[in-house]
C-alpha cells in the first residue's frame, strides 16, 4: 500500500510540476463581449488550452482570442470574431515558434480543443 501511495504521489507532483509550466505565465484575454449569447469564455479558454500544453516547456505568454486565428503579418481579410463559439489561445514560447490551439464550444457546452499547432510569427 505504502509503494502504490509512493508512485501515485509522485505522478500527481509531475502533472502539478507539468500544469504549473503554463499556470504562472501572463494571461492576455479581451474584454468580455456582454452579447448574451453563449460562448468561450477566457478563463475556459485557458483552462482548455492548459490542458493540451502539459508537457510543453517554455511557454512565456498565453493569449485568448475569438474567432479563427490569424497571424500577425498575415492578411486575413474574410476572418471574423462574431461567433462566441469559436475561440484561439496562441503560447508563446520565447526564441520558439508559438504553439496556437483552437476552441469550439459545442451547443452541448462541451469545449473541444485542438492539438498544439507551431506557428512561426515574426
């Protein structure tokens, strides 16, 4: 019994070591919109993306957008951030490429969030 609580602390001190990475990094989130509609919120965003970043080192930044993401530089002109169900949070990691993860929220409530994707921003 001694061994298993051994193993079983040791794996909860590394996913709290893992989420602390991106736990104590700044958080850059808009205003809240105040639209009454349903939708991502900053702090589920963030919450949602924490969850797919453990493990990635180096994250300096977390920021939290609506819409479809798009780089800064690009030109991305029929991009809209009208629908509060679609959302973005970009990692940024330094001398790294950033990490951008997209978010939906489902009409069930359930949040879906991407894989990771490595964008080189300027």
């Amino acid at each position: 019994m001694t061994r298993r609580f051994g193993t079983l602390l040791a794996a909860v001190i590394v996913v709290v070591g893992i989420m602390a990475c991106t736990a104590l990094v700044p958080v850059n989130c808009p205003e809240p919109r105040g639209d009454g509609r349903p939708g991502l919120t900053c702090d589920v965003a963030m919450a949602a993306a924490r969850t797919r970043l453990a493990g990635v080192t180096g994250v300096t930044e977390l920021t939290f957008g609506w819409g479809v993401y798009c780089p800064p530089g690009a030109h991305c002109p029929l991009l809209a951030d009208d629908d509060p169900s679609v959302g973005w949070v970009e990692a940024a990691r330094g001398d790294e490429p950033a990490l951008v993860i997209t978010l939906e929220r489902r009409d069930d409530g359930a949040i879906r969030a991407s894989e990771p994707v490595s964008f080189d921003l300027p």
